[in-house]
C-alpha cells in the first residue's frame, strides 16, 4: 500500500467509522481511480465492482486489490458507467471526488442511474469537494465544473429524489492549512494539464503524479498513516459543520421506498 495524502487519510478514517454501522454487501464504485476507496470497503468486508475512464488507473486498483481479485469479490471496469442502465442489487453506490466533474445534465444522469443501480433500501455515498471560495488550480487541472456547499449538494439530490440521512464536512482545518502548499505544488507539477480539454483532464485526474502531493516517499508513512493522525480525524468531526471544509460527506438514500435496511445508520 503506497503513502496516501493526508487528506485521503482522514477522508477513509471518517469512511471506515461509517461503514462500521452497515451490513456488508455488494457495492459499486463510479470512478475507482486506482483503488484505495476500494481497498476501505473490501477490508471491511464488502464485495463489488470499481468502474474508471482511465485504464492505467485501474490496472492500480486491480494489483493493489489482488486478493479480493483472486477470490472473486472485486472486479474493474474500464467502460464509461454513465452509460449503463443500472443492475438493481447493489446495496451501496459511491463516488469520491467524481460528481464534480460532471455538466449538469451528466449530474442529474448520475443520481437517477445510482438509483436504478441499488436495491429498493440500498446507500449513496458522494464525497465532493466542498467551499466554492477555495476554487484553485487544482480544480482547473483536474476538471471540475464545480465545487459544492453542505446545502447546495443536499439540495441537488433530494431534487432528484432521494433524502439525505446524514452529512459533513472533512479534512478541516489541516486540508486548509495545506492548501496554500498543495497549490503551488499543483502549479509546478501539473499547470500545463489547463490545456487539455474538460474530458482529457478527468480521465487523468484518478492517476496523478506530484511529488509531496499525491506521491510520497516510503519514510514519510512514519508520519502520515492513520494513528498518527488520529487527533486530526477526532478535530475533522469536531470541525464537520464549517462551511470552510475542502470535502463534502453525504449519505442518501432513495426517498420513496420503505423502511431503511438493516443497519442503515442515522
């Protein structure tokens, strides 16, 4: 497992708290990237299937996810999800860090196949950068139409029929106290990506390669793995409320069913 960012650290600390409260399942991740939300899920016991845009990116997801390969619990997809009409049986539909790179038309085509995706009772989970006044180069580079805001998401899916059974912000205040630095490193590594096309800089943006921002040196896991920045996870939930927060957390699930399925957490 390589170094991850410490971002992405605190962001599966505050995932894997979550999932604690859920009955393992099927699930399918849009935009797997190379794995490692993945990775969360299928160490806590779910099975499932991660679809990306960006082939290198998931023969990543596959390598680092081999075992659960090898058993049959975990498959990749190099097609386009959007473009699927849903299978109906996954109890959990997630995104991080995908729905931002949509146009509007794609967003609204996203949650309606989500929901034909799961089951009646089943859970989606987006994970999207949130606090539009943090708009930077790095949303530039990586192509995003926008970044959100705790109601502006909230308001969005419930429109497309789902109700919001919980939500927060992540990664406060240390994703902040960072930005300034990730910014410029950004810049340097990856400033000439602003001239590729939308599409072209999202199939890129799950296999990226900036020395101290999304790639480490092996001797700093000492510093950045979870029991390190356990204090940090604990402040990030302290934190969850303010509209600073670079990562938006929701949980949805479809509006008109019946009673939430068990273990479904509120």
């Amino acid at each position: 497992m390589p170094v991850l960012p410490p971002g992405t650290i605190l962001q599966h600390l505050y995932l894997k708290e979550r999932l604690r409260h859920l009955n393992p399942g099927r699930f399918v991740e849009v935009g797997c990237g190379q794995g490692f939300t993945s990775r969360v899920l299928l160490d806590a016991g779910w099975s499932g299937t991660g679809y990306d845009l960006n082939a290198d990116s998931l023969s990543v997801a596959a390598e680092l996810n081999s075992e659960a390969v090898a058993q049959g619990r975990y498959s990749v997809a190099n097609v386009d999800w959007l473009n699927g009409d849903g299978t109906g049986d996954a109890d959990l539909v997630i995104s991080c860090c995908v729905l931002e790179h949509l146009s509007d038309e794609q967003e609204c085509r996203f949650l309606d196949l989500a929901a034909r995706e799961m089951t009646p009772r089943g859970l989606l989970i987006l994970i999207v950068p949130g606090s539009p006044r943090h708009w930077g180069i790095e949303d530039e580079i990586a192509g995003h139409f926008r970044r959100y805001t705790n109601d502006g998401l909230r308001s969005l899916v419930e429109a497309r029929g789902w109700k919001c059974i919980h939500s927060a912000g992540l990664t406060y205040p240390l994703g902040n106290f960072l930005l300034p630095l990730s910014n410029a490193l950004v810049k340097r590594a990856e400033r000439s990506k602003r001239a590729l096309s939308m599409a072209e800089r999202t199939k890129l943006s799950g296999n990226r390669n900036v020395p101290f921002k999304t790639r480490f040196p092996s001797v700093l896991s000492l510093i950045l793995n979870e029991q390190v920045l356990w204090p940090l996870h604990l402040l990030q939930k302290a934190s969850s409320r303010n509209p600073n927060s670079l990562i938006l957390y929701g949980e949805f699930q479809p509006s008109s069913p019946g009673s939430p399925r068990a273990g479904v957490f509120h």
